[in-house]
C-alpha cells in the first residue's frame, strides 16, 4: 500500500513539476495536502466542542515559486484556468483563487511578503463534496510559502489564517477543524480536538477488517454558505439565552441537555432543536471515542447513525440525497455505521464497512441511489493518511 502510495506521489510529482517548468520557465517548490474524513462530532468546531477528523489519500498539490512583479499568476489544472491578481490592493473575488488572495492577505499581517508568486494547482479532492477542499487548498498554500520563505510559522498559525479566510474571503463563518485536520493528519489516526483549548490528541483507527468509504451524493452544497451561517448565529442565540440563567456559560458545550430542557419554553423553537443537538453531539464524540479505543467499532457506528438522524430532524442540515443514502446503508450487510459528513446539504456520506462487503456495497449503493435520483454517486474507498508534506 505504501509503495502504491509513493509511486503515485512520485508520478504526480514529476508531472507538475515538469507543467511548472514549462508554464513559468523555473522550478518550483511543491507541496501536499489533504482533504479530511470526520468520523463525528459535526458543526461542534464552532460550539467549542470536540471533533474526531482525520486527513485522506486526497490531496490537493500545490507548485509555488517567487516572481519580481507583485502579481499572483495562478493556473489550476482542474479548471483549465490562468489568472493573474496584483497584489497591491488584494480584495476577495468570485470562485477559487479568492482563497489563495485570502491567505497571502492574512499571511501578509503575520510576515514580510514582498514581490509576486507563480502557482500550479492540481489534485483529486472532490470540490463541494464535505472533504475540505478549501481548507486543502488553502492550508497547502499556506504551508508552501512558510517553506519558501522560511517564515517559521506553526501548523497552527496556518490553520488560523485558513480560517479567517474562509471567513473573510469566502464568507464561510467556519470552525477550525478543517484546517487543523489537513495541517496535522497522522497515517492511521485520528485527532481528537478540543476546538476550545486546541488540545489534541491522535487516537489510532486501528481496525484492519474495516474501510472507510464515502459516497459522494453529487450534491453540491450550495446552501451550504448561507445556512451554515445561520446555523452559527442560532447555536450562538441559544448560548445567549442561556447565559441568563448561567452567566459563567461560554457555549453550548458548557450546558447540559437537563439544564437546556428545563428553560425550553425561553428558546424559539428551532433554536432550541439546533442547540439540544449540540449538546448530543458532543457528549456523542466523547463517549463515542471510549468505543473507539475500546475496540468497539459496532457501538461507534451505531452513534454515527444517530448523528445522522440528529443532523437531518433537528440540525436540519440533510437533504432526501443523503438521508437516502444513510438509509440504505443502514441496512447493507457488513455496515457498521454511516452518516452525512461535514458542512451538510449533500456532499459525502461517511460509512464504514467491512472490508471483505466493500465491493459490494459499492456497487449496491450506486445502483440503487442512480435508480433513485438518476445520477451515478462517485465511492472513494479511502485510507487515514499524513497532513500536509513538502514533496
Ligand atoms: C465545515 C466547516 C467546519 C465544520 C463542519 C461541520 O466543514 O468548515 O468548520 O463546522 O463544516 O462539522
């Protein structure tokens, strides 16, 4: 597996580097990172909650070298696209370099940037599909330029500028995990976050009988942006509400669900349901974690699958693709657990199923999603591997 994994570093190495060579006349410093499975453990980042990622065999790769002009010359193999931005006045823009412009404007607040930059984008993570694209790319970048330029900046100063760009330059108000995850992957773990603290701890996913496959729903999350927002705004009304009664309450990780039920009748209603699963899903991801190290991959899943149920009836972030898809699962031979993964509105379901079932299940559940909303769903039978490398 390992060597399998080389190889393709190696060859698609090579490639950029020699498109690189060819496109800008130089050689070019070259960069990995990932996209991230989250096992559970969903919209807590934000909630100062915990969170179980960890980083895939996706990966979007990066070529980066300096140029004299103060100019971001970009061209992204996935979109056939050659831009040019100055770097003068940097302001956001429409689709994918605006995360690229993002972070050298929040880079530019931390370290001395002076003159341009040539940059090849490539890669295979799927765009709009809960895998962190964005956060790949812009934590590649990111990463990238630190090398470059030797600015000696941490993972976590990264994941930080990541995140601010999302939120400044895409107009995500997301949490840090996505980030984190692609900046500190680990082969064969997890991360346990605490998005408060930022304590971590790498918890190995050590079940050699059982995959982890993602059903892409080929839904993209257009939604995603606006009711994403809103969902923060909502989990934060709660937490205001509450502080009336508990005043030391910071977020809803500090309240318990007897505490939220007991003044219900003060919380609209669906703030209230958006609040009560918070407060679920964290508990979820801290017991869930004790299955995990105890070796109990059935009792893990069957959480997952109440996450599902919560993130569709009281998150209200589902959509009939993915509730289709968890459903179905549910009752495939050899799964142990699956739901909806990430921001929500489509994108994947996470499954994990057992190895020697996963042909199976895949085609199974092709099928029958393709009879269903006649399109073929994209499986990606993926590995936890390490974050963000200099190649
Ligand atoms: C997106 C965000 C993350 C997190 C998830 C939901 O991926 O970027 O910060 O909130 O949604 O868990």
């Amino acid at each position: 597996m390992q060597c399998r994994e080389n190889h393709y570093f190696s060859s698609m190495e090579k490639n950029l580097r020699r498109q690189f060579s060819q496109q800008f006349g130089k050689e070019a410093l070259l960069a990995a990172a990932p996209g991230r499975v989250n096992l559970i453990g969903e919209h807590t980042d934000y909630n100062e909650g915990f969170v179980l990622p960890g980083a895939v065999d996706k990966r979007i790769y990066t070529a980066v070298s300096r140029n004299d002009k103060n100019v971001l010359n970009l061209y992204a193999n996935q979109y056939a696209q050659q831009l040019s931005f100055p770097l003068d006045d940097i302001q956001p823009v429409d689709g994918w370099p605006t995360y690229l412009l993002g972070m050298i404007f929040f880079l530019k607040k931390l370290v001395h940037l002076e003159g341009g930059l040539d940059v090849l984008i490539d890669g295979d993570v799927p765009v709009g599909a809960g895998m962190s694209s964005s956060a790949a790319l812009c934590c590649g970048f990111g990463f990238a330029l630190n090398e470059l330029f030797d600015w000696g900046l941490t993972k976590m100063e990264l994941a930080v500028v990541g995140q601010k760009t999302e939120h400044l330059f895409a107009g995500v108000q997301c949490g840090i995990m996505d980030q984190f995850a692609v900046l500190h992957g680990k082969a064969g773990h997890l991360m346990k976050l605490d998005c408060r603290s930022m304590a971590y701890e790498y918890i190995p996913f050590d079940f050699p009988d059982y995959k982890i496959v993602l059903v892409n729903t080929m839904v993209s999350h257009s939604l995603a942006g606006t009711e994403y927002n809103i969902r923060r705004q909502q989990c934060e009304e709660g937490v205001s509400i509450m502080q009336k009664h508990f005043p030391s309450g910071h977020s809803l990780r500090d309240f318990s669900q007897e505490q939220l039920m007991k003044y219900k009748n003060d919380i609209p209603d669906p703030v209230y349901r958006r609040c009560i699963f918070i407060i679920n899903e964290n508990d979820r991801l801290l017991e869930g974690c004790k299955f995990l190290t105890a070796g109990d991959l059935q009792k893990f899943g069957e959480f997952m699958f109440l996450t599902h149920e919560g993130l569709s009836r009281l998150y209200e972030v589902s959509c009939p693709e993915s509730d289709f898809l968890v459903e179905k699962s549910r009752s495939m031979p050899g799964v142990v657990g699956a739901r909806q993964m990430g921001g929500g509105f489509g994108g994947c379901i996470i499954n994990i199923v057992k190895e020697d079932k996963v042909e199976n299940f895949a085609s199974q559940i092709a099928d029958l999603y393709e009879r269903r909303f006649d399109k073929r769903p994209e499986v990606y039978i993926t590995r936890i591997e390490d974050g963000v490398k200099i190649l």
